[in-house]
C-alpha cells in the first residue's frame, strides 16, 4: 500500500467551476501537508502549506487537512485555463530538522475556457 | 532573487557513462533534497544533504548513485555507468534552514539514457 493515494485523473473542468482535489494517507506521523503546482516538463510550484487539522486560504485556493480521517484536499475557486496543470501533494512528519517529502501521484487538471 | 537553480536541463548519455547533475540552492538556503520523477510516476525522495553533510539517503538507490553538497559550489547528483532505467527526470529542492519543510524545487534535468 503506498503511503499517499491520489486520484492521477485526468480531471477535465469547465472555466469557472470549483475544482476539489483529493489525497488520503496512511503514515499518521505526517504533519506537514503541501500542494504543488506542476506544469508540463517543469519543476514543481509550492501552492499550499499547512500544518496539522485545519483549513487555510490563499486567494481561490483553499487547503483542507482532516488528520483524523488522514485526508487532505486543495479546493481552485473560479478556476481558469492557466490552472491546467498536475496537482500534487505532498507531507511529511518532522520540520526542524528537515524530512523528506512524500508525494502522491498527482492529479491532471484541464480547465476548459 | 534567483530561484533553484540546476544543470543541465538535459543531459543525454549512452548506457555505461556517468551524468553529473548540479544544483545550486535559492540563496540563504542551507538544505538541498534531490527527487526523481520516473515516466508516469510521481517524486520520489533519494536524498537530503546540509553543507559538506548527507542528512539523509535512504531514497538513493544502493549502487551507482552518489551526491553532495561541499562548502562551495552547487550540489552534485552523480550516476555511474548509467542504464536506460535511470532515464528519468530529476529535481533538486532547496529550503531555508529552520523551515526545511518548505520546498522550493528547481526546473529539473531530464536525463536520457540512450
């Protein structure tokens, strides 16, 4: 069993829906949660950070961690064709002293203007 | 203020050659963590590295694969005697010390192993 599950997709949308992305994992020593952007044949893009159960809010973003239920979402508000990208995520359990970052598969997202 | 920087973008080699893959971390960034991104496949961790220090390299495979990261210059990600399994594309991140977590990953180099 992989450690983080991710729906790989593809996700096609319309522009101006809400698009809802999804991760579940099994490690519970994970704390620190991220999303990132990826474009095709670029580096990833650090959207989202968040630590332990809770919700955050960037702009047409919003990170969601249910640590309980070990499942972490990314909600686009208003998505638009530039957010055609892979969505992934990624945890990891320690930060003062620097861990590695596990990732989930990513999702492929299309928004269709 | 320049991002994570690595080189070369593309790098071709024939089975039984090294590649050497650099990176040089957004500046004031103490921490370099290198991951590998195989065709269809998402990143996987190989190894984490602090100024003339391995921190981490349970990701790196056994054989063949070394790095590091000396008091000056850029990290270094070195393959021996390359085989096509090890075409992939690989990502080095850098993060400032005291929030390693937050991973700031460069463009990557996209080795091709002919």
């Amino acid at each position: 069993q992989k450690e983080v599950e991710q729906d790989p997709g593809p996700l096609s949308v319309p522009e101006g829906a809400i698009v809802s992305l999804n991760c579940t994992y099994s490690n519970s020593a994970f704390q620190y949660f991220m999303w990132y952007r990826q474009y095709s044949r670029k580096g990833p893009e650090l959207l989202m950070y968040t630590y332990s159960s809770g919700n955050k809010e960037d702009g047409r973003f919003t990170a969601q961690v249910d640590k309980s239920s070990k499942y972490i979402s990314l909600f686009i508000r208003d998505s638009q064709p530039s957010d055609s990208a892979t969505y992934l995520c990624a945890m990891s359990a320690r930060e003062t002293s620097g861990s590695r970052l596990t990732f989930g598969e990513g999702t492929q997202l299309t928004v269709n203007p | 203020n320049a991002g994570v920087m690595q080189n070369p973008r593309h790098l071709v080699r024939r089975r039984g050659q090294e590649a050497r893959l650099r990176c040089s971390p957004m500046k004031g960034h103490s921490h370099v963590y290198w991951y590998r991104q195989l065709p269809e496949e998402g990143l996987k961790f190989m190894v984490y590295l602090q100024k003339e220090n391995i921190i981490d390299e349970s990701g790196m495979p056994k054989e063949r694969f070394s790095a590091e990261f000396p008091k000056e210059g850029p990290s270094i990600l070195r393959i021996q005697q390359v085989v096509r399994g090890d075409s992939a594309a690989y990502f080095c991140a850098s993060s400032p010390q005291g929030a390693a977590d937050t991973q700031y990953f460069g463009p990557g180099t996209r080795l091709t192993v002919l």
